[in-house]
C-alpha cells in the first residue's frame, strides 16, 4: 500500500525510511524536501540518493487534497475549498495582516458538538481528517503563497486551529500535525504561533498540555451553565467550574501566560452588562492575569434564529471587562464576503460538494489573482 508522506511526522518517516533500508537523515533530508520546499516529486529531490528515490516511487507519495474553489475577499482574504472524498468538503481561509499571515485550518468534515452559532455545527459530522489532511492544508496553501509571490520566505507565520470541526475530538490525528508545524525541519513555527481552539474538551486539554502543548483558546460564549448549556452543548459535560480549572492547569504548560476565551456577541442573547459582570466576576475569582477575551461579531445564518449585537452593545461589554481590568479585544470580522469568516465555514457546503464531485471528475478549477499578502516572513 502507498504511504502518503503527508500523514508522517519526522519520527514516522524516520520509521518509514528504516524499513526501506535507509538511515534516518535521509529521513530528515526526506522532511526538509516535502515540507519546507514544498517538492511531490521524488525526482526534484536532487541530494537524495536515486536508488532512494526510486525506492520511493514505489512505496510512497506525496499527495495533498484537489483544490475545487479558491475566492478571495475584499480584504485580502483567501478561501480554498479541499475535496476530501464521499462528497465531502473542508475549507481553508488565509488572513494576511500587516504583521503576520494566519492560516485558519480545519480539523474535520463538519462538527459533532452544535454550538447553536455556528454554521458548521449545523451541517453535521461526516469524519475525522487524517494527519496528512489536516497538514496538507498549511502544505498547500503555504508553497502555492510563495510560488506566486516569488517569495522564497514563510508567508504563513501563525496557524490557528479555528476552521471546521472540533480538534480535540480529533486527537489522534491532531497531535503528528502539530509536531510537524512544530518542527524545525518542518515548518518551524513556534508553540505561541500555533493555536488550538476547543469547546472545552477537559481531558483532552490536560492530554494536549502534555504532548504538544501550543497556545490554547477557548470558546466560551457565556458567562454562566444555564447559558451555556444552550449555547454549547458539550457544556452539560464539562461545565463551566471544570473548564476554568483545566485552563489553570494547562497554563503550567503553555508557551503563553494567558488563555484566550473566544466570546461570540449575540443580540439579546449574551451581550447584556449584566453578562459582562458575571464574566468579570468569574474571570477575577482567580488572581492574576491569566485569561483574555477576544468578542467575536455574530455572522448570521438562516437557521440559527440568531443575530448580531449591535457594535455600541459590544463597545459597552468590552469597556466593562476592560474596566475590570480584563484585556479584552473586538476581533475584526475578516472574509465574510466570501463566507469565510468565523462561524460561516459551512455555509451551503454538501451543494457545494456536490459540484466539487463534478469539478474532480473534470479535474479542472480556476485560480484567481491574488493581492500580495502582507503577511510576516519572519523565522520564529
């Protein structure tokens, strides 16, 4: 059976080339040619030896997902639709800002827990991405950046595990893709430049707080269980007393010193001053300045019955945790023009698979222009 290189983390491809009868720089050399030069063919891989290369055509490959639709946001943001088979479809959203390029990757085909606000959680779970999946997202979307721009630097500097699905419910898969993005042979980038976002999977966290423990946001969305309990589901499991506790103990872990809580404004909803000062309150039951909120604008859907809090009701909450001396910031809503923004990553996906199915067998899809990002280069 062929091994697509992309599902293997140095220490699997080192693995890998003992069994083919090689030492492990050639697997190092292997990593460095796939991931930080972007080569699928063994034949470009000029310092590997030929009989290796040929060994390789016959036992692995390096394959990333097809590309069914790229758009491209007024303000500069990217969107890539991957076909991942049985009519499914996970998509990808690069965000070039001035100081850094981020890339938003998905972590599986639609989502089990149902947060009533997203979208994606509307559009139901199909299947776990493998570690090859959730790599050749940043794989693809970094060397495509750089062929384009001429640039011989990283364009993507930070990689946020915000996209489709809930990571932590995909651990197994999670854990090789971090430790490539991680590694310096890799991609090289740093523990406080990779974000795992969850809903608040406890024992997971504690488990990731051991084995790859990156930045770590939560989606947290009210301040009380009765809210929250209708708001996100998983809460009726892990409520608000234990998830507040794994954040304390993951700090002990983590490359920053601070949790971030995603808080998404919904009119009516979880936006009253009355919110506000119950999150105050909690957050300040423990001393220090362990978390802070980033307020997310609500991007309605039809069938989330939702809307969102009108921009002077999420001045007035920010000010009150900002008062409680809470580092609190409004995120700005970035790609929603192309469906792209927080929350909106499902949208009308199982038609827009269906067309991905036909655009496969056709295996032609168009590429548009690409405004130069202004993403950071820089080596972290």
């Amino acid at each position: 059976m062929t091994v697509n290189l992309l599902d293997l983390d140095l220490e699997g491809l080192a693995v890998f080339c003992q069994r083919l009868g090689e030492k492990r720089f050639r697997a190092v050399q292997l990593f460095r040619w796939i991931h930080q030069k972007g080569a699928s063919q063994f034949e470009d891989m000029s310092d590997l030896a030929k009989s290796l290369r040929e060994k390789l055509k016959g036992e692995a490959c390096v394959t990333s997902m097809p590309v069914v639709s790229q758009h491209i946001s007024a303000d500069g943001t990217i969107k890539w639709l991957f076909d991942v088979g049985g009519g499914n479809a996970v998509e990808t959203v690069f965000i070039p800002e001035e100081d850094r390029g981020t890339l938003c990757v998905s972590s599986q085909v639609g989502c089990a827990v149902g947060c009533r606000f997203c979208s994606t959680g509307h559009q139901g779970f199909s299947r776990n991405l493998t570690s090859g999946e959730i790599i050749a997202q940043l794989w693809f979307a970094e060397h495509f950046l750089r062929k384009h721009l001429q640039c011989d630097q990283r364009v993507i500097s930070n990689v946020v595990m915000m996209g489709m699905g809930e990571p932590l419910q995909n651990y197994n898969a999670l854990i090789p893709a971090l430790k490539v993005m991680l590694d310096d042979h890799g991609y090289g980038l740093s523990r406080r430049r990779v974000t795992v976002s969850t809903s608040g999977i406890v024992p997971m966290m504690d488990r990731l707080a051991r084995d790859a423990p990156v930045a770590l946001a939560v989606s947290l969305h009210a301040p009380n269980d009765t809210l929250r309990d209708q708001l996100v589901p998983l809460n009726l499991k892990y409520p608000l007393a234990q998830l507040v506790a794994a954040c304390h103990r993951y700090l002990a872990y983590a490359p920053r010193d601070f949790i971030t809580f995603e808080y998404c404004m919904l009119d009516g909803v979880n936006d009253s001053d009355a919110c506000a000062i119950q999150l105050a309150q909690r957050v300040k039951a423990h001393p220090g300045a362990w978390c802070k909120f980033n307020l997310i604008p609500f991007n309605p859907f039809p069938s989330s019955g939702l809307l969102c809090s009108k921009p002077d009701r999420v001045q007035a909450f920010a000010r009150i945790l900002n008062e409680a001396g809470i580092i609190t910031t409004i995120r700005k809503t970035r790609g929603d023009d192309i469906d792209a923004a927080c929350g909106q990553l499902a949208g009308d996906v199982k038609d827009r698979t269906r067309a991905a199915e036909r655009m496969a067998r056709q295996r032609t899809f168009s590429i548009h222009p690409i405004p130069v990002p202004v993403g950071s280069t820089e080596k972290v």
